[in-house]
C-alpha cells in the first residue's frame, strides 16, 4: 500500500527561482532508474516464487518505486519545461534492459545473497534522497526528497525483515555476505545509471559513452552528500552483513567510506570541470 500519492504533492508551490541546475540533471536520470521498478519486481517474483508473501512485498515494493519515478519525472518537467519525461523513458528502455531479467534464480547466488543485494540499493537510495532532500532549496523537491527517503528506509526494513527469515534456513556466512554487499555498492557506477543520464541530458542521436556519462552524473550527486548521511548509511551496510551498527568498526567505516567518496567524487569532479560541493 502507497504511503502517500501525487496530488497529495504540493506541487502549486513550486519556485522556478529555487532551481538548481546540477540537481535537475539527476533527477532526470532518477526518475528514469525509479520508474524502471516494474522490472526489479517481475524478477523479485520469479527468485521467490514459492514465497507468497515475500512476493506481495515485492508487488508493493515495485509500485512504490514507479510513483518515486513518477514524481521526479513529474518534477523534472517543471523545472525544464523542454523535457518530456515519457518520451526520455522510453529512450531509455529501448536502448537498456536490466542484465538480470534473464536469470531464473538469483544472480546473487542465493536467496539470502540477494535480499542483501536489496538491502544495499535501499541504503544507498534512502541516503541519497536525503541528502538531496537537505542540498535542495525548491520546496516541491524538498518535500518529493523526503517522501521517497522515507519510503526507502521502510523498504530497507521490509528486506532486511526478510533476510532475517531467510538467513535462519540458508546460514551464508560474513564473508559471503561482505563480498556480496561490496558487490553491489559497486555496481552503482554501471550502466543503469549512467545510460539514464545520457537519456536525461543528452540529445536524441548523440552517440553513448559510459565513462562521461556516469562521470556527469556522480560529479553531481556526489557532492550533495554530507558526513551524517554515509554514518547512517554504513550504519544500515553494517547491519546488512551482521555488524553491529554502532560502535568502534562503525566509526572506523564511515571514516574510510568518507574518504573514499571523496576520493571518487575528485575524480568525477576532474573529468567533467564541475565546482565542489563537498565541504
């Protein structure tokens, strides 16, 4: 069941002066990446098939993250009134199909592995609409930021409940979860998104790269993270792999994740010419 639905948006507030250039170009690729939902959830039901209510979840899951998709496509038409969000949409999955429709059976290797997967998207999804939700000033995507960080957090529970119900039976160990969770995070630089802000921001017709592409999009979001948002977030991966969120190692990994980004967030940075956000 929906938490909330778009005209509950109070998008007659939308200020034109708030807008801010960097923000807009990643919320286009956003929206497309939410709106895609319906194909993490027809594959969701094929690895868990035998699992009614873990399927209802998922169904659920999937619709919330077409409206996430909705409401920043519907946003994003505001703020560039050029753009038209279904036309990019479907440009968008004519030229990319997520690898994993294909697979019978978990890509993850096991149930277990794959609602650690799930757990890993959530984390990094709530944390970036909350730290977009923070940087932004235009109060229609300020209150669209919050409500889908909201939605996120809850479906981290949602799979993290689940993985708690499946670890009883399959009992991987922390090093399978580990690897499993690095995995993921890295997969956050590949195709799926860079392809949606090329679809987002470039013309129709011009040729696609992955490298600039995925460069324009991080050297943009990157920036609008903040210390408070990675503690939560490797707060939420610690719990994932079976570490306690709090305490000594929870100090020492968002330090190192920290730095990480900003490493990363450089070098993005470099490739494209855009201005540091970070402070």
């Amino acid at each position: 069941m929906k938490h909330w639905r778009l005209d509950e948006v109070g998008w007659d507030q939308f200020d034109r002066s708030r807008i801010d250039p960097d923000i807009v170009a990643i919320v286009k690729a956003a929206a497309m990446v939410e709106r895609n939902g319906t194909d993490y959830g027809t594959y969701l039901n094929r690895v868990f098939n035998d699992d009614p209510a873990f399927c209802a979840a998922a169904q659920s899951w999937s619709v919330e993250e077409v409206q996430h998709g909705d409401a920043l496509g519907r946003w994003a038409m505001l703020a560039d009134p050029t753009w038209d969000f279904e036309t990019a949409f479907a440009r968008y999955r004519a030229g990319y199909q997520l690898p994993l429709l294909a697979a019978a059976d978990s890509v993850r290797g096991s149930r277990t592995g794959e609602l650690i997967a799930r757990c890993m998207v959530e984390t990094g999804t709530s944390s970036y609409y909350s730290a977009l939700a923070d940087a932004a000033t235009e109060p229609v995507l300020q209150q669209i930021c919050r409500l889908i960080a909201a939605d996120e957090f809850r479906h981290f529970k949602l799979f993290y409940d689940h993985l708690r119900r499946y670890l009883q039976r399959e009992r991987i160990g922390f090093a399978s979860r580990l690897r499993i969770a690095l995995g993921r995070i890295g997969e956050s630089e590949d195709d799926e998104l860079a392809y949606a802000y090329y679809c987002g921001n470039q013309p129709e017709g011009a040729a696609y790269d992955h490298a600039p592409n995925i460069a324009g999009y991080m050297s943009r979001a990157m920036g609008f993270y903040r210390y408070r948002h990675m503690e939560r977030a490797v707060a939420m991966i610690l719990k994932s792999i079976g570490l306690p969120p709090r305490g000594r190692v929870s100090r020492l990994a968002t330090w190192g994740a920290w730095r990480l980004m900003r490493s990363r967030y450089r070098k993005f940075r470099a490739q494209t010419n855009t201005p540091s956000r970070l402070r």
